[in-house]
C-alpha cells in the first residue's frame, strides 16, 4: 500500500491529507512537531476568506481564489464552521483613487468575481457609518473564517478518512524515503512538504531549493472595541 508522509499540520497539510484520505489510494500520515495542530499561521490568523479582487486575470491564483471562495464557503455550512459572509469594501478617500476602484473592478469580474459593485459616498455610509471615502468597491463574498475552528474540522474530516496524526514528531533529516523524527524513523514512498514558514528547512532536508530561505517578519493586530465595524474594509492598494 502507497504510503504518503504528510510534513506538517497546518490547514495545507490537512487540506492534503484530507483530500487524500478522500482518494483512499493509500495509507496517509501527518508528521507534526508541535502537540496539537494550529500553533502556527494556520490557527492565527486574520480568517479572510479573500473574494479574489486583486489578483491577475487568467492566473492559476485568481481561480483558485474565486472557486476556492465559493468552496470554502460552502465547507464551513456544511460543517458548522463559524463564518461571516460579510463582504469587503475598498475605500476610496481620494479623487484621485478612483480610477484604481474601476481598475479592480474590472479585474475582478473578468476573474469571475461575483456580484462586485461600485457603491457611491451615501451607500457607504449606510453600510459602514465609521467609514469616510468618495466610493468603494463592494465585494460580497468576501467572509472572515474562524480559521481555529476551520483547521479543527479539517482535521476531524481526515482523521475520519483514515489519516493519522503523529504529534510531537519533528522532522530532522530525510534521506531517499526514509524520514528521521524525533520519536524514530518512519518511511514514505511519497514525502509532501507542508511545513509552512520551516518549508526551506525541509526541502534543504531533501537536497532541494537551496538557493530559497524564507524571511519571516512580525506582524501586531490591534483590537478596537465596541466600534461599528460591520465588514472587511480596505484601503485602496497600490497596483503598480
Ligand atoms: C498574521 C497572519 C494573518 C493571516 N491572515 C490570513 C487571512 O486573513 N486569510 C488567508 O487566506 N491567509 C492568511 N494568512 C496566511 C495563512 O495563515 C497561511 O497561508 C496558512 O495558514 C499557511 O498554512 P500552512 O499549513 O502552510 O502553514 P502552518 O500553519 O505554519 O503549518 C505548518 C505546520 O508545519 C509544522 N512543522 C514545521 N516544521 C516541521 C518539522 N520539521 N516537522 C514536523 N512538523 C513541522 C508546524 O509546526 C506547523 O504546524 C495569514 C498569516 C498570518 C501570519
């Protein structure tokens, strides 16, 4: 029986695990190093359900964006993930950004990004009373995730598909098939890398991608309380 070797359990690893646990063409197991899943991005962050406005028409990205939206979407009803489809606005506070909203907007419905409008000063502030701009661009399927409830389900899903979670097992070398931890060796006939911000680590590991190294940097969230915030409001980007 083919053997996968999951490398991390992040929302990645899991959506693979899953995905291959749904396939049933083998034996799956995911090797995490921490003692439960979530300790990394997959379960802090911000939860956008990103609708797909400012990515480049005809990528690969942009569908995966807009189908993956739709699907995940429907994922979190099905499963009883908290989820607000509350959309996103990008705000205009200027003349001059104008042009750049009719930009996105055009980019947006030739990815195929539903129901995206140009909403005038007077919508927006029945919308979203805090915000000041000349217009903004609504989209309404962008949503916020509760993204440690999304990773749990995910979890759940593969787990119930056979896959097996090996916790406190940090990857230390990988040679040909044969995968080190620190609980023992393990073997694979396939080795997926999800190893998220340690991913170059891994491929090292493997002999691969040595001229890559990720650079992570420090982000801080402020929390604002009791405010009318109602949906995802951005500023304009720059698109240059
Ligand atoms: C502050 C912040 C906000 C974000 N907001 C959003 C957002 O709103 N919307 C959005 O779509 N995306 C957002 N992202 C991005 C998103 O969180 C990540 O793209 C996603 O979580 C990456 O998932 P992952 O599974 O690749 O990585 P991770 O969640 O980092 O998972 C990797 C796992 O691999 C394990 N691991 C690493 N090395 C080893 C090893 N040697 N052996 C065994 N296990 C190992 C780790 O312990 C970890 O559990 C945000 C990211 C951050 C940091």
């Amino acid at each position: 029986m083919t053997h996968y070797v999951v490398i991390g359990g992040g929302i990645i690893g899991s959506a693979i695990a899953r995905e291959l646990g749904l396939r049933g063409t083998g034996k799956v197991t995911v090797l995490e190093k921490e003692s439960s899943v979530g300790r990394h991005a997959s379960g802090r962050n911000s939860g956008v359900i990103h609708s797909g406005i400012n990515q480049k028409p005809g990528s690969v990205k942009a569908r995966m964006c807009v189908e993956g939206n739709r699907r995940l979407r429907e994922y979190c009803v099905k499963h009883a993930v908290p989820m607000q489809e509350c959309g996103t606005l990008v705000v205009a506070r200027q003349e001059s950004e104008l042009p750049v909203l009719d930009k996105l907007l055009a980019m947006g419905r030739e990815c195929g990004v539903p129901g995206l409008t140009i909403i005038g000063n007077s919508e927006l502030k029945e919308r979203e009373p805090l915000a000041n701009g000349k217009a903004a661009l609504f989209s309404p399927t962008g949503a916020v995730v509760d993204s440690p409830a999304l990773l749990k389900a995910v979890v759940a899903d593969a787990q119930a598909q056979g896959v097996r979670y090996r916790y406190v097992h940090r990857v230390n070398g990988i040679k040909g098939t044969n995968i080190s931890t620190t609980q023992g060796d393990i073997n694979g006939d396939y080795v997926i890398n999800c190893a998220g911000l340690y991913a170059d680590k891994v491929a090292h590991m493997m002999g691969l991608g040595r001229e890559y190294r990720i650079i992570p940097f420090r982000g801080e969230y402020m929390e604002v309380k009791n405010t009318d915030i109602r949906s995802m409001i951005y500023q304009t980007p720059d698109l240059r």
